[in-house]
C-alpha cells in the first residue's frame, strides 16, 4: 500500500480534524489518483469525488456508561485507586459529626424516657456529647456502665 502520510496531513488540515479520523480508499483504481494529489486543492477535489472522507468520532457506548454508573452505585469501583483529595473532601466532616450526635442524643432521649436515666443525668451527658466525649453509641453505652449509672444489660 503506498505511503498517503502527505495527503493524509493536507486532508486532516482541510477536514479540521485529526490525521487519525481521515479515511481514504483502499481501492486499487484509486490508488494512482491519491498519490499524484501533492496540492491543497487536489485533496479538495478528492474529498469531493469521496475518495477521502472523515471518519466519525469514536465514543464509549452509552450502555457500558450506564453498567459502570450501576456498579458505582452499588458501590463497586471507589477504591483507592479511584480516590482524589482527603477522605474530609468525599465525606463533609460536619455531616458525619452532625450524624453522630443525632444518634447518641436520640439514645440519651430514650435511656431518659423510659427510666434508665435521670433528667439530671441526661442533662450533663448531653453537655458531655456536645463536647465530644463520646465518639458513638457504644462508647457512650460502655461510659454509662463503667460509671456505674446504668448495669451492663440495662442500656437501651
């Protein structure tokens, strides 16, 4: 097959696009035809005649698009390697502290609501939640039974 790297640049340069997307035919009765364009205006006359064309975009299809979103969504394809940026720029810090307090006051609310504790006691451990004491249920479960508020089963 001959070498068509000159009208090859010449068409991509007329086409605005890249060498990589110009077809040009494989046919053997063309064939003396394309090598004799050296000129602008003989690949001009070559795209004309259809003997050089573009070749269309290439593009992932949009149903792997769409089985990879699944995946992300079941929570497959987050691994390390896919990670950018501190665990605080995926997940806001604030959110996740927003959460745990949420649950440890409901639990304060419940030991308090059904007897467990005192409103004295849930006063002051609520403080102590605000502050940060407790980094989740269990941790503040496990303080109530080493103070000795509450015995080891009793704790909601």
């Amino acid at each position: 097959m001959p070498d068509y790297s000159l009208q090859r640049r010449l068409a991509a340069e007329i086409l605005g696009v890249g060498e990589s997307r110009v077809w040009i035919s494989p046919s053997p009765d063309s064939e003396e035809e394309i090598s004799q364009a050296v000129t602008r205006d003989d690949v001009r006359r070559l795209i004309e005649k259809g003997l050089i064309k573009v070749k269309p975009e290439k593009s992932n299809s949009h149903t792997r698009w769409l089985e990879r979103r699944k995946a992300r969504r079941e929570g497959k394809r987050r691994g390390h390697g896919k990670r950018k940026g501190v665990s605080t720029a995926r997940e806001d810090s604030k959110e996740v502290w927003m959460g745990r307090v949420r649950k440890i006051r409901r639990t304060l609310k419940w030991l308090r609501d059904h007897g467990v504790i005192d409103r004295r006691t849930y006063r002051r451990l609520y403080r102590m939640a605000k502050g940060g004491a407790f980094k989740s249920v269990s941790t503040l479960k496990s303080y109530l039974v080493e103070s000795g508020l509450v015995k080891g089963g009793q704790s909601g």
